[in-house]
C-alpha cells in the first residue's frame, strides 16, 4: 500500500493547492487567538490586531484574530468531501488587558464559525496533560472571592460537513483493517482524555525550541483521531501544520496527508528526521498490540471469555467487527515534489 504526503509553505487562507472534496478529515490546532505568543503572527494577517491590542481593545483583537481563521475554515468547508469531519484542537486564553482580566473563549468563537458554515457539531472532547502541581495556583491566594480556576483543558471539537455520514461498499477492506480494537474504543470515544501522556515520542530530531514555539500536540492527539474518523486510503488534512505532528501521525497510521505552514523552517526540522518514520512507526503499531495482549491477560484474569479470534495476530478479540484489524508500518519513505511517497507493509511482528 502507498500513501502520499504533501505539504505545501503557504497561507491556508487561500489553499488552492488543495481540491475541492478532495480530502476525508481534518485534524488541526491553530494559533489560539488572545494568546500572546500568537499576537505577532495574528498582526501580520491582519494589522488590525496590533490596533486593537494597542488601543487595550481586547474584544476587538479576538475578533479579528478569529476572523482570519475564519478565512481558513471557508477553505475547510470547500475541500472536506460531504460526511468528512474535521477536528479542531483549541484552547481558551485568560488575559488581562488594560488592568481587566477575562476568559476569551476560542472553542465557543470557533464552534459558532462551523455553524454558520452549515457543519454539523459533534461530541466533544476534553483533553488534558496529567500534571498536578500546587505551585500552578500561586499568586491566587487564599482568600476569596476574585481568585480564578487555571484553565488547563483544551478541546478537540468535532464537526461533520452536512447531514450525512459517509458511506462505505459493504464490507470495504480499507474500512474493516482499519478497526479498532473494543478496549481502544472504550478509552478513544471518552469524551475526557486524562491520559494523553506524551508517550509517544514523536520523531527523535525533531528540534525541541522550534517545537515549543509551534506549540506542537503530543503525537497521540493526531494518531487517535485519524484511527477514529478515518479509514485507509482517506487524506487527512492539516492547515496549520505547525512541526508536521498531524503528518507524522498520518504516515504512521497509513493515511495519506496534505498540510500547509507559514514558516517554511518548520518543513525542514521535519525533512531531518524522516529516516526515523519506519522505526516510530513500527513502535506506535507494536504498543498497540501489546496494549491489546495485556487487556487480554487482565480479561482473562477477571473470569472472561472471548468469542473471537484476529484473523492477522495470534490474539483473541471481543467483537467480531475486530477481526479485520491488519496494522500497518513504513517500509520505505521517497522524497517526491511538495513532499512524501510512502510504502507501508503489514506491521512486522519480530
Ligand atoms: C498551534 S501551531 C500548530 C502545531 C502543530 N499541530 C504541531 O503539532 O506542530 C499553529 C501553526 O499554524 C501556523 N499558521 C498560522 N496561521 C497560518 C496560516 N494562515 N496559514 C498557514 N499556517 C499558519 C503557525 O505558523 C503555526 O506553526
């Protein structure tokens, strides 16, 4: 099986690189509007939003920042075929302007944009880093009443395009190998992720300043969400594809990909660490089935039964809708123009 993988340096304001219904999901984080480290970058898109955040305008700085990725989600709607879905990673920002401290809420700004765009909104999720420190609430004091909660969630909202769900041939391979496993449904369709630990390690030279300042999610984010909402053979599309995370998560789960980035940089950390792929991506898939045989040892353990059996992994399974799952690595990575072909091969097992 062959993937492709094109990433284009380029503002996604315009991604006529990119056909119309031509891609089955989005998976993306943008800048998240009235964050400071984004203010620059919202500036040059529109220097309105130096205005404003220079005129202590806070209102008028968040709607400007969201009107420029509403440009972005006009493009969404024109390449996501009917029934795609697209994933939206934000967060909400806490700012004080002008002495005034205040919540600007990005996920309602960017949920109301789908809307008007004729999507359909789905269950969310919420998902969170396990950290637990006392000192994150320093400075609140101890006295009430104007002390405020940290926010330290984030959401993936998910939205379809149109009424209707995607429909497959009766029985599509491409569908079925890509099941899931029932424990994995069990964790992936909570709607709060408490255990998105960064575990994942995403390829090794991957350069760590460049990350923080793409603000990069952990590879676990994209990797989920493209086993949940996507089959092989579909293309995920990323517009702000920051260190190329959505990419890697995409080759790694068999999917073909496009993406587009301002910072040209970004594109090159990415190009030093290909020859890592093969090995991730082999360990992503390998963790997997070793998830899987430890929930079957617990299962077992506890007095259960299974009624079925893999037809690729020595493994029992719960549900019958499970036995098609065939797992898949990267055999070999070729550099093509705008970016990657690859030849993925069922998952070694040795
Ligand atoms: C939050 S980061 C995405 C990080 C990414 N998910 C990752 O894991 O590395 C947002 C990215 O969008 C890029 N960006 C912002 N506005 C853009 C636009 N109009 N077109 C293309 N890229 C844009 C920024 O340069 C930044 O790298």
């Amino acid at each position: 099986m062959e993937t492709t993988h094109r990433v284009f340096v380029g503002d996604s304001r315009d991604l006529s690189a990119v056909d119309d219904e031509s891609v089955e999901l989005v998976v993306t984080s943008p800048p998240y509007p009235m964050i400071e480290m984004w203010d620059d970058l919202f500036t040059e898109l529109d220097p309105a939003v130096g205005d404003a955040l220079a005129n202590g305008d806070g209102r008028a700085a968040f709607d400007a920042m969201h009107a420029q990725l509403e440009r972005v989600w006009d493009e969404l709607e024109r390449v996501l075929v009917d029934g795609g879905i697209a994933c939206i990673n934000v967060g909400d920002a806490t700012r004080s302007i002008d002495g005034s401290f205040r919540v600007y809420q990005n996920h309602a700004r960017v949920l109301e944009a789908f809307e008007e765009r004729g999507f359909e909104p789905l269950p969310d999720v919420l998902w969170r880093k396990p950290a637990n420190s006392a000192a994150k609430f320093m400075g609140s004091g101890m006295i009430p009443p104007n002390a405020y909660v940290t926010l330290e969630h984030e959401y993936i909202l998910v939205f379809r395009k149109g009424a209707e769900s995607r429909a497959f041939e009766p029985k599509a391979d491409r569908r079925y190998e890509a099941a899931y496993f029932w424990e994995e449904r069990n964790q992936w369709f909570t709607d709060v992720w408490t255990d998105v630990t960064g575990e994942l390690q995403s390829i090794e030279t991957t350069d760590d300043e460049l990350r923080e300042r793409s603000a990069a999610y952990p590879l676990e984010i994209p990797y989920r969400l493209l086993c949940m909402y996507s089959a092989y053979g579909d293309t995920v599309l990323d517009p702000f594809w920051g260190t190329g995370t959505t990419t890697l998560a995409a080759m790694c789960a068999g999917r073909n990909s496009v993406g587009s980035e301002l910072e040209d940089a970004f594109l090159e950390v990415f190009d030093d660490g290909v020859d890592e792929i093969p090995a991730l991506s082999r360990s992503v898939g390998r963790a997997r089935l070793e998830r899987h045989r430890e929930f079957v040892e617990r299962r077992r353990e506890d007095g259960e039964g299974f009624e079925y059996e893999a037809d690729y992994y020595e493994t029992p399974v719960v549900t019958g809708m499970e036995r098609g799952i065939r797992l898949r690595e990267v055999r070999d990575i070729e550099r093509i123009v705008d970016g990657y072909r690859i030849e993925h091969a069922p998952l070694a097992l040795e």
